[in-house]
C-alpha cells in the first residue's frame, strides 16, 4: 500500500509539474485581443501559481521563471527583473535571519519565551491566551516561522511535563498548538518585519508610489485591522472546549526553567541589543531620513547581521560562523521574495496590468464593498492553499490593476489585500505546519480554523470598507 500510495504521488508530481509550462504555452493562442507579451505574462502568472500551489519543484526555482522567461521573449527590460534579485528588502531579509540566528545560538529566544510563560497560572486558558499572545507579538518583529518553530518546541516540553505529550489526543495540547500557529500568523501583518510577504507589499507601495515607505504608517493603517482580528482569535480559542481546566505544575516547569538558564552570555546581550537597535531605527526612519538618505531599513538590519559574525561566545569561539549561517540562512526564501517581485515587474513591464484594468474598468463594478469581499475571500483562500509570500507575489500586481481599472485609489487596497494575506488558519501549509509535525490533527485544526476563516473574512471586509469610506487619511502616505 505505502508503494501504490508514493506512485500516485510521483504521477500527481509529474502531471503539475507539465500543467504549468502547459497553461503558459496556451497563452500563445490568440484571445480577448490581447498583445502577445500580455499574454505571456499573464500564462507566466499561471505557470509560477501552479508551481508554487502544487510543488514539483522547490518554490525557489519557480522563482526565477521571470528570468528566463523575459530572455526568451523580451517582455520588458532586463534590468528592471534583476533589480528584484538584489532588492533592498532582501538584505532585511538577510540581515534579521542572522540576528535571531544569533539568538538561537545563544539562547536569547527561549529566555523570551519561558520568562514570559513563567508569569502565567495553571488555568488553561491562561495558557493558551497568553501562548496565543507572546506568539503574535514576537511575530510582529520576527518571521513567523521562527516564532512558530521556537514557540512549539518550548510548548511541547511543557506539555509532555504535564502528562499532555499526545498532542493528538489531548484537547488541551492542541488548544495551545493551535494558539502559537494562530498567533504567530496574526502577527505577521502588524509590522513591515512580520514576513516576506509584508515586503512585497513595501516593495510594490515603493515601486507605486515611488517614495520610501515609512514603517511607522504601516502600523497607523494596519492598527484596527489588527486589534480587531487578534480579539475575535483570542476570543474564538477562549470559547473552544477544552477537555481541562487546569495544568498542574505548567507554571512550576517555566520558572524551573527559568532558574535553569545560565547567566546571559556578553553575546546574548549583544545580539538582543542590536535587533533591538535595529528595530528602533527602522521604525523612526523619518527622523534620520534626511541626514541619512541611503541608510533605509533593509540595509539598518544587514549591518546589524554582519556583526553578529564577530561576536564571540565565554570561550572566544565565534557565536556565528559563515559556514553556519550558509547552512541556515532561509535562502529558499529571498529568492522566493525575489521571485515575486520580479513577477510583478514582468507583468507591469509588459503592460499586462494595463489590459487587465482595462478589462475590470468595463465590468463598472459599483460596489466597494462587494469588491473588498471579493478580493479579501480570494487572498484568503489563496495564502491557505499556498504560502501567502507566494500569494502576495502573484496577486497583489493583480489588485493593483483592479483599482485602476476601476478609478480607485490603490493604496487603501493594498493595505487589505495585506491583512488578507495574513488570514490563514485551515490547511497544515505554510508555518501550519509545524504543529502538524508535533501531532496536531490537521482535521481538528482545519474544522475550527473554518470557521475562524468566515469570522475573519466578513470583519476585514467590513472594517476595509468602512476604512475605505470614512478615513481619508487610510490612502495617504507619510513623504
């Protein structure tokens, strides 16, 4: 049976893995009167959004299609695709990687995270309410995969203390598994250092606007969406049945743990002090920006990772080492960054964005708030399948065309598209997962997380469109 099970999986791999090329040889038929580079772009997003829904191949390859699909054929200049392979962003990228690298190696992450846990009772809903937080708000300055991998390890060793080590039996387990992944995904959308998909959001209001982004708008715009969706989630996992009321000893196990660490090392502080510095300076950019014009975020945050190769450990080794960071580094990731952009400037530059807000202009859609549903149920749909950094590359050239195509302001759609991209609680992909690997049960978490998904999507829409309709300062941005 597992032999018959691993050949259809290889046949599904074989046939996603032609569907792609397929549908983009497709767009070579003549249709809707489109120009032929236009049709190419838009058969490229189809390759790249098979590719990177299904996997055959690693997402990073799919990444570098816009290469060698516009040497091909020219569809816009070359320069403007390689530009997106050494993007600022992805020396933020880079930059804060070997920061918390830093941090694992010295241990800075799991101080964070039982010293907080330390505070909390034995209630479970304590727990799983204050897991459910600590993990949204380091995620909003941490990738969230980081927040998710560190968090549910710490939480696993709790639990197996406390006798609730079958996470697919115990309810409690799983509640409190369910919270960390909820919570670090939540997260992610509160500030511009939340995740990849974040950046192609700066990247593309960059691009739009031509103006740097001030990181401290993001917060402004994105405030209610925020506090709105951690509320119903944290109140969503309060009101889930739980099979226990308390967890004895859970609080005895982190102040244990707690006592158990030795004194912080020099490089420990180090570390913690430089992300800390780094954040700071990205988020009052506009307090330097005049002085400083070169000095953006992304390259605050390199600076900050490449002395983290001369820090040294209480034996003078070195606490990051290139050979180390080279193995560790989530270079699946920038490219996968670099790919979605590259994608995006493939589809403007062949006029492709052009076509396509023609096509919606003439569909004279009058509601926004019937356009906000679609948009925010599509991203939402889309980044559960998917992962939403590849969601974010191929949807976003997409909503940017719509509210052209339809006169609106771009911007104000933008930041939805963003909190919808950021929405995903059902299917174990993505940094779901990690608690799956644990012993979650993906149809536990898929038949809450369901229902979580309506809530969400109905609450973005509403306070979207009355963002859109009531603050005119939601479209505007700080110069």
């Amino acid at each position: 049976m597992p032999e018959k099970r691993e050949g259809k999986s290889i046949n599904r791999k074989k046939i996603f893995l032609l569907l792609g090329p397929a549908l983009f040889l497709l767009t070579f038929i003549p249709f809707g009167g489109m120009a032929l580079k236009v049709r190419l772009a838009l058969g490229t997003i189809l390759w790249m959004g098979v590719w990177w829904v299904t996997m055959p191949v690693p997402p990073a390859i799919t990444a570098f299609l816009p290469v060698v699909i516009n040497a091909l054929f020219s569809l816009t200049e070359m320069s403007a695709i390689i530009s997106c392979y050494s993007a600022e962003l992805i020396f933020l990228l880079a930059g804060a990687d070997l920061i918390t690298m830093a941090w694992s190696a010295t241990g800075v992450d799991k101080r964070i995270a039982a010293h907080g846990l330390a505070l909390v009772g034995t209630s479970v809903k304590q727990q799983v309410l204050v897991w459910f937080l600590m993990a949204t708000l380091l995620s909003a300055v941490l990738p969230n995969t980081v927040v998710a991998a560190v968090l549910c390890s710490i939480a696993i060793s709790m639990l197996r203390f406390v006798g609730e080590g079958d996470v697919k039996n115990s309810r409690t387990a799983s509640l409190v598994l369910m919270a960390i992944v909820w919570g670090a995904n939540n997260g992610g959308m509160l500030t511009p250092l939340g995740g990849a998909m974040n950046l192609i959001t700066v990247s593309y209001i960059e691009s739009f606007t031509g103006s740097e982004l001030i990181y401290t708008d993001w917060v402004i715009k994105l405030l209610p969406f925020g506090l709105a969706i951690t509320a119903i989630t944290a109140a969503f996992l309060m009101l889930t049945r739980c099979d226990k009321k308390t967890l004895d000893g859970s609080k005895g196990y982190f102040k244990d743990m707690c006592r158990s660490f030795p004194k912080l090392s020099r490089a420990g502080k180090i570390s913690l002090a430089v992300f800390a510095a780094a954040a700071v300076l990205a988020f009052t950019r506009q307090l330097y920006q005049s002085a400083l014009p070169g000095l953006k975020p992304g390259f605050v945050f390199l600076t900050g990772g490449l002395l983290m190769f001369f820090l040294k450990d209480d034996d003078g080794e070195a606490v990051i080492t290139w050979e180390k960071a080279e193995k560790n580094l989530m270079w699946g990731l920038f490219f996968l960054f670099a790919g979605g952009t590259a994608l995006g400037a493939l589809v403007n530059g062949s006029g492709a964005v052009d076509a396509f807000a023609g096509l919606i202009s003439n569909m004279h859609m009058e509601s926004e708030l019937v356009l906000i549903f679609i948009i925010v149920t599509v991203n939402v749909v889309l980044s559960d399948i998917i992962n939403n950094t590849a969601c974010a590359a191929v949807t976003i050239p997409i909503v940017i065309g719509i509210a052209q195509g339809l006169d609106l302001p771009v911007i104000p759609y933008l930041w939805i598209a963003t909190v919808s991209y950021n929405l995903s609680f059902s299917l174990p992909t993505s940094i779901r997962a990690i608690p799956i690997g644990y012993g979650l049960d993906a149809g536990f978490m898929f038949r809450r997380g369901l229902v979580l998904t309506g809530l969400m999507i109905v609450t973005v829409t509403l306070i979207g469109w009355l963002c859109v309709s009531f603050w005119p300062a939601f479209g505007l941005l700080s110069i």
